[in-house]
C-alpha cells in the first residue's frame, strides 16, 4: 500500500517522464533531418551522426535549464537533487543491474580484464626478480671460481 508521500512520488515520476518524451519530441522535430520537409533539395540537411549530436546537446541545455529554474525558485540545494537523482540510480539499478550500461559489457567483467591486466604485470616483475636473482647467482658463482683459481696458483 503506497503511502501519500510514495503517491506524490509516483505522480512526479509520470509528470517528469511525461514532460521528457514532450521535449524529446519536440527537439527531434528541430533536429532530426528527416522530419525537415523544407528543404527538398537536401543540401542544408544535417548527417545523422551532427543532428544526434545537436539533439543530445538541446536535450541537455533544457534539462540543465529546467534544473536550474528548480533550484532558484524553489529553494532547493543541487545536493538535494543529486540525492534525488542517486536515490532514483539505486532503484533502476536494483530493478535492473544492466540498465546503465547501454550494450557494454558489465561493470564486474572490466574490473576483471583490469586485474587479469595487474596479474601479467605482477607475473612479468616476478620474471624481472628471479632473472636479477639468476644474474646474482652467476655473478657469485664467477667470484668463486676466481678465488679456486688464486688458491690453484699459490
């Protein structure tokens, strides 16, 4: 049973998702050049890759402005925000461990690449050691020849 303040969460959550796709719609009809009918020649058109590069960037001028508007006229702190937004982060992630990930592999098999990465190096310097400590040996074994060699001759 959700409480008022889990309801007034709810309600905020649909009006925010409900606000995004709005926006989102909008800039893509300013930016997306398919959508452009007035130039019929193509020549002013965008390529794909600059209208999602200009898409992503007037998606995030509105929301850095929305953002803003919040915490000056509601006297709100960022860090109030950022709780919000961390608190948010936690229950996707909880809800769904992949959803940051955008298609790449999970965070837990690049740490293991990295520490795969550390063992080779580790390996290597224990490679590095013992041919130091070969070295050593060799270079003990030849002041001992050196010194049977002086007794031989006395």
């Amino acid at each position: 049973m959700s409480t008022k303040a889990t309801e007034k969460i709810i309600d905020a959550l649909t009006q925010l998702m409900d606000g995004f796709a709005e926006l989102q719609e909008r800039l893509e009809q300013d930016y997306d050049p398919d959508l452009d009918d007035d130039d019929k020649d193509g020549a002013n058109k965008n390529t794909d890759e600059e209208s999602a590069t200009n898409l992503e960037e007037a998606l995030m001028t509105e929301i850095k402005a929305a953002v803003e508007s919040v915490i000056e006229n509601e006297d709100c702190a960022p860090e109030d925000l950022a709780s919000i937004v961390s608190a948010l982060t936690d229950a996707l992630e909880d809800i769904d461990p992949e959803v940051f990930t955008h298609g790449e592999p999970a965070e837990s098999s690049d740490e293991d690449e990295e520490d795969d990465d550390l063992d080779e190096d580790e390996d290597d310097e224990d490679e590095d050691e013992d041919d130091e400590d070969e070295d050593e040996d060799e270079d003990e074994d030849e002041d001992e020849d050196e010194k049977d060699e002086d007794k031989d001759e006395d």
